[in-house]
C-alpha cells in the first residue's frame, strides 16, 4: 500500500464531528508548498485528500481553518486556525493527524 496521509476533525466542545472546516495540506521544499486543499465532511474527514504519489519523507503541515466552523454556531474561538507540523520518515505505517477541538483549545495525536 502506498504511503498515504489522512486526517479527522472532532469537536470535543459539541460532541460531534467537525463538517466543513477548511483544511489546507503543505509539504516544506525550499518554502512551504501546497499539495491540497479540502474541507471535512459530515464525518469529519478529507478522504483522499493528498493526491496519490505525491505523499513522502519529509516535513508537513496541515493547517485547520476552525473560526468559520465555529461561527456557524454561532461561538467566537479563541484560535482562529490549528497548524500541525510533523516529520514523516517511515513510509511503511499510514500517517493519521486528528485534530480535537473547541472553541477556546485544541490537541492532536499520531493516530492509526
């Protein structure tokens, strides 16, 4: 299987995943590239987010635009966005980078 990159966004506050929030894919070449962009579904996922292939070592970023999701519920945030930056070396595992938010702190974990 090829290496491959996926993402999930809850939002601990509601209790519900986290549909419709903007995220952004970027690799660190000389500058930060972008390699894709999506937006999370009603489950909370980008499924086939970044284009086959074009996954590997190196450094990334995902940056998750929250403050549009939020204020759809009508609740400011304290954070507008979350940017997870990680290193991938081992090309043999799937590379899972959840993100747990509400509208005043958010985490993140190396999942499955």
């Amino acid at each position: 299987m090829p290496p491959s990159l996926s993402t999930h966004v809850l939002d601990t506050a509601n209790g519900l995943p986290a549909e419709g929030v903007p995220v952004e894919v970027q690799v660190l070449e000389r500058e930060w590239e972008t390699v894709a962009v999506g937006r999370t579904n009603a489950d909370g996922r980008c499924p086939g987010l970044v284009p086959e292939g074009r996954f590997g070592p190196g450094r990334w970023r995902i940056r998750f635009d929250v403050s549009p999701y939020f204020a759809a519920r009508g609740q400011a945030c304290f954070f507008p966005y979350a940017e997870i930056v990680f290193d991938v070396a081992d090309l043999s595992r799937h590379h899972h980078v959840p993100l747990l938010v509400s509208p005043f702190g958010y985490s993140t974990y190396r999942g499955s």
